[in-house]
C-alpha cells in the first residue's frame, strides 16, 4: 500500500490483454484490493531490483578497479 498522503499522479499504460487478465487474477485471489494497487507494487519491484542491482554492481566495480 502507499504512504498516505502520498502524492499520486495519473499514468496511462497500454499492455497486452494477458497481463489485464493476470491482474484481475490477483484481484480475484484477493492479493491486491485494486489493479492499480497490483501495478504499483509490481513498479515498486522492478525500481527496486533494477536501482538496487545497478547500485551493487557499480560499487563492486569501483571496490575493483
């Protein structure tokens, strides 16, 4: 979930029919209250893996060089 008061701001995506179904899925299972709450928490992820990844490996590379 997100911090309340947390600003939010409208982004438009388009994505393929399997990825809608996948969402409403989750929804159905009760895993996330909203699409929107499951996109936020799969964005979340990929920042995290993705900044978290390219912040180890430069300071491996530095700790090397």
């Amino acid at each position: 979930m997100h911090k309340k008061g947390t600003r939010m701001r409208l982004v438009t995506v388009h994505m393929p029919e399997s990825y809608i179904e996948g969402l409403k899925e989750l929804i159905e299972q009760k895993k996330y209250p909203t699409i929107s709450e499951a996109v936020r928490a799969a964005v979340r992820y990929f920042l995290k893996r993705e900044l978290y990844y390219r912040y180890t490996v430069n300071r491996s590379t530095k700790m090397i060089a």
